[in-house]
C-alpha cells in the first residue's frame, strides 16, 4: 500500500523540515503528520542532516509498520534546474598528500573556464567559504563576487566533463557515510566514468614501485575495458605490496598511505561496479605545484582534455587562489 | 613547511594515514555503540524559553526578518556594547553543545551564566522577527554544520537576512603588500548569490578564505538562497578592544532601520567587555 498522497507535490523545504524535526535514529516519529498513522516508523536509508529532493515514498508493510525511504543527494544545483550529467565524465579529489588531486582539479577548472553548476552540501566535511577562486583573467563563472563552498561540481558541457572539487579535508568520523554518499551520487548522475585524482607518501613507495615513473593507475572491475588504451599509453598499475614483507611473500594487499579517501573509494566502487579510475603521484609535503602539472599532464595524455601547443607543452591556466603560497608580502624595510 | 626563505610554517600535515581509517573497517557492535553515543553527546541542541517553544511548537517556525550572528570575541562584543545594551532585548534561546574545550553538557538545561563561553539568541522586544545570536564558545569541526544548520531551520526562510559579524587575527590574513599595524582593524565581506544590498567594504580577496562557524553559515545560506553576509574583521589585537568594535558599526548600519546603535557606548560598558584583556597583576597594578 502505498500512501504518498499527502506528499504529492510537497516543496522541498516541506521534507526538510521533516527531516529536521524527526529523529530518525530511534526511528520515533515526532512529526504531526506520521503521528496520525499512529504505527511504528521504520526508517531505510535516511542521512540526518542532508538535503532531502524528489522522490519520497510511503508505504505499510504487513507487520503493520509505516516503511519509507527519503532519496537524499547532496549535491544542490545553482539553478531551478539539475544538470543532467547523464554520460559525463567526472573528476574528482581525493584530500591526499600535498593535495595534489585537489590541485590538479583546480587547474583543470581554471583552464577550461568550467562554470559552477552546484554545491555539494554535505556535513562530512570541514565548513569553508571564500569568493570565487578562478576570479580574474577571464575565470570561470564570472567575477570575485560568487561564494564558494568546500565542495562544489563545474560542468563542461562539450566535453562531457563534471569536475567536483573538494577543498576541505572529510571529518575522521564521517569518512564512510563520505564514501557511501560519493557512490550513491555517482550512481544516480549516470556517469560514464569517474577518474579519482590522489597522491600517495613517496617515502612509503616498496622496492618495485620505485622503478620508473612516479605515476600509477588502478581500474575498477567495471571499466577493465579502458585497461588497453591506458596501457598503450605505456601506464604502471599500481602494484599490491606484500602484507608482511620478507615473511610472506604471496600475500599482496592495496596500499595507498596518505591517500586519504582513496583505498576506500576504490573498493566501494568496486564492489558497488561503478566505472572509476585512480590516476595517482607518488609525492611528499611541500611545494606540491610541480605534481600537480607532472599529474594534470598525465591526465591529459588519457583524457585529451586539453591541445598542446606544437612547442609540446600544454597550457595550463593556473587560478587565482594559488597566489601567496607562502604567505604576505616581505616587510620592505628588509632590504 | 619551510618556505624559500628557511623560516618554517606551522602547516599542519594534510596527509591523511591510512591506517586511521582501517580501524573504522573493521569495528564490532561495542565500538559502534560506542561511536553512537560519542556522537549523540556531541549533538548540538536549540533550547527555546518556555514562550519560543509554544510558537516553535503550533506553527513550526520562528518569525524572522534579520538575524545577526556575531563569532568571536570583538564581535560578541561589539553586539553587546553597542547593540544589546542599546534597547530592549530579550534572551529567548541558546544552543547547548559539548566538545572537548565547551563542556557545557553537565547541565545542558541551564541558561549559560554571563562571562560563560556561549551560544545564546536575543529577541528584539520593539520587533520579534529580529534575532541576535551571540557566539563565544568553542565550536568543533564536526559540529559547525549541525549547529548552523539548526539554528537556521528553526526560523522561517522566507524574508530572511542573515548578517554574520566574525573576527580574526591580522596573521590570518594574506596580502601581496606587507600590512603594519597603521591600517587595522578592517572588514572584509563575503556574500551569497541571493544577497542584493549594497557592499560597505572590499570583498574578501582571494587566496583568504572564513572557517568555522561563520562559513558553515554562509554555506547553508547559498545552499537554501537565504540573502545573507559576512563582514569579517581582521584586527592584530588578540582581544576584543573598543577599536576593533567600533570596525563593525558600519556593517549594522544597513539595518539601522530595525537595529538600533549606541552611536557612542559609555566608557563603563566598554570597558566591562574589554576587560579581560586587562592584566591580571603585575608589577605596577
């Protein structure tokens, strides 16, 4: 039995406050509205504290009990409208060593002059707002004057790209409902592909991963067919290390110090077959600017993001929130 | 960190080991009851008096045309010196959370006593749909969202302006040109896109960004197209003074028609809020 009448076209601050004022772990009802049901409230799926969006549905089930499930995303469009993303491809961080992901993300925005089409609204990460970090020399999205958040998604629409950035890092304690809601957006928007730019602590790097390049790849079972190309490009996959080295050697397992959000990501999207690609830098703290190009680069020998020049380079637009890295300006009575 | 010039900057290390999360793989049921419970501790409460609660409780939401939200020590002060001193204000609310450095909870039910690190939400008497929200407690990263969050839902969206005041310290802030201390305290704002009213100050220049309280705020304002702005002062005195509140008149003056200002606060109410940057003893007092 389905009884979602009453919320046939309810708006969305409606369900918000819903969701607001019900305590949905003790799966008590508090709301007006489920009170006049009088029965149990079993909840499914339902995050406390995210924005709630089309569809929700009611039902009884034969015990008698109210069952519902509240399809949240986080991710809040800038206009009335939500972008399809239907076929894109996305890109995204992972809050890595360096943050190279993060930066790479920012000169890949930057240089394709990507507008903001939303915010990802989510209160697994650290809160932060600044004006927009690609104003100037023709940014994206128009001029200094447009608030940015710790996350939010750039859309190229020719190209087929999304590209959600990440500024702050994830609360320890909310790493995995990250992740869960990562997946589940991913899944919904209908991504072709998701590629996960990360870093991992050089210094960790085992006997074998210090030969050649410091760049590597892993692929999901579900985008094995991209294995071909991406080993034409002449790509490493990263290798498993040994469990416990110099005693067994047989057992391998994935290792991604310092990469923050990354092994776990992988494994739910491995599990859950989402397309995703980890394009990762074996680096340390510091002035990571360099990575950043060494991996945007990389990317773009895959992803053809961006032309190079016949001089061979390829011409990267670094934004303006890069500047002062190191701090203000010198004290001119120095010299 | 250390920069070209060899002197080393407290960055703190952004790489996240791995093994930290491992350990959230692979927990029983006792450290997920465990985890249950820190985290229902550290849940941040909205207490209404006894009247609020009656309105909350038959109509759902607050009425609310402006709510002013002041962080930090200047701009608490500042409220309090020239804003609720000014004329009739009473105190409706607070928000009651526990952290490791705000351990409020062995009596959430109580009203914070004054002096107190607190949260507390002031009424105008002449105008109820005005609100002033005073911050001096210490609120934890992980309860930033949660706390703007519901003190935001509680109040009706539409209609609403929200005006946040925060302060920071000069080092936080990134320039290209070498600051002394002639130019300071100064504001800088921040808005949403939903914010029409004219500018007072420069925006907020980039690379500088706002955390804390007064981002999760204005992020949830962008997010629910609450108009909303913040005027950010950056003083290079580490407790509140008379000059660093005097920064803010500014910014409250396009609300002069609903907030009044003690044009010129007394040298006793000043000094009550400036106070504790006062030595306690030395030599000379």
């Amino acid at each position: 039995m389905i009884c979602d009448q009453a919320y046939a076209s309810p708006t969305p601050y409606q369900i918000y406050k819903v969701l607001t004022f019900t305590d949905f772990r003790s799966a008590q009802c508090v709301d007006q509205r489920f009170c006049a049901v009088n029965v149990k409230l079993t909840v499914l799926h339902v995050h406390s504290d995210f924005l709630c969006r089309f569809p929700l549905s009611l039902s009884v089930n034969s015990n008698y009990s109210i069952v519902y499930e509240i399809k949240l995303t986080m991710f809040v469009s800038s206009e009335d409208s939500t972008p399809s993303f239907k076929g894109f491809t996305l890109i995204l961080p992972a809050v890595s060593v360096g943050n190279v992901g993060q930066l790479a993300a920012d000169l890949i925005i930057s240089t394709l002059n990507m507008p903001r089409v939303g915010h990802f609204h989510t209160d697994c990460l650290v809160p932060m707002a600044g004006n927009n970090p690609y104003s100037g020399g023709g940014g994206s999205g128009g001029g200094a004057e447009q608030l940015s958040t710790n996350a939010e998604v750039y859309s190229h629409s020719d190209l087929r790209l999304a590209v959600l950035q990440i500024r702050t890092p994830v609360l320890q304690t909310k790493v995995k409902s990250f992740r869960k809601l990562l997946v589940s957006w991913i899944k919904s928007s209908g991504f072709s592909r998701t590629v996960l730019l990360s870093s991992s602590h050089a210094h960790h790097r085992d006997d074998q991963q210090l030969h050649g390049t410091a760049l590597r790849y892993l692929l999901s079972p579900a985008l094995q067919d991209a294995e071909k190309s991406l080993k034409e490009l002449g790509w490493t996959e990263l290798e498993r290390v040994c469990a416990f080295p110099g005693i067994n050697d047989s057992e391998k397992r994935l290792y991604i110090p310092g990469g923050g959000v990354t092994k776990g990501l992988y494994t739910d999207c491995c599990t859950e077959c989402v397309p995703l690609a980890v394009v990762l830098l074996f680096c340390s703290e510091g002035d990571n600017v360099p990575d950043t190009f060494t991996l945007t680069n990389h990317l773009n020998d895959w992803l053809h993001l961006l032309e190079k020049t016949p001089q061979g380079s390829t011409p990267w637009r670094v934004p303006s929130s890069w500047r002062l890295l190191f701090g203000s300006g010198i004290p001119p009575l120095l010299f | 960190m250390a920069t070209y010039f060899g002197e080393v900057l407290s960055v703190y290390s952004r790489a996240v080991e791995e093994d930290e999360y491992d350990d959230l793989e692979d927990e029983n049921e006792e450290d997920v009851q465990i985890r249950r419970e820190i985290e229902e501790k550290r849940e941040v409460q909205v207490r209404w008096c006894p009247e609020v609660s009656k309105t909350l409780e038959s109509s759902g939401e607050l009425q609310c045309s402006n709510m002013i939200i002041a962080v930090g020590p200047s701009a608490a002060g500042f409220v309090s010196a020239y804003v609720l001193s000014a004329e009739g204000w009473t105190q409706v609310g607070w928000v009651s959370l526990w952290n490791e450095r705000s351990r409020g909870s062995s009596r959430p039910d109580t009203v914070p006593q004054p002096g107190e690190p607190s949260f507390i939400i002031y009424q105008q008497n002449s105008s109820p749909s005005v609100l002033i929200c005073q911050c001096t407690c210490y609120i934890a990263e992980d309860q930033l969202f949660q706390c703007a969050e519901k003190v935001l839902s509680s109040v009706q969206r539409r209609g609403l302006n929200v005006t946040v005041l925060s302060d920071s310290t000069l080092a936080e802030y990134k320039t290209p040109d070498y600051l002394n201390g002639s130019g300071t305290p100064f504001l800088r704002a921040l808005k949403t896109s939903s914010y029409t009213g004219s500018m007072l100050c420069p925006l907020l220049e980039q690379p500088n960004i706002v955390t804390g309280l007064p981002a999760a705020v204005l992020s949830h304002c962008q997010v629910q197209r609450i108009p909303a702005v913040l005027f950010q002062c950056y003083t290079d005195v580490l407790h509140p003074d008379s000059v660093a509140m005097e920064t803010y008149k500014p910014a409250l003056s396009c609300l002069s028609t609903s907030v009044k200002l003690e044009a010129c606060p007394s040298v006793e109410v000043l000094q009550k809020f400036t106070r504790i940057s006062d030595a306690q003893s030395n030599l000379y007092t």
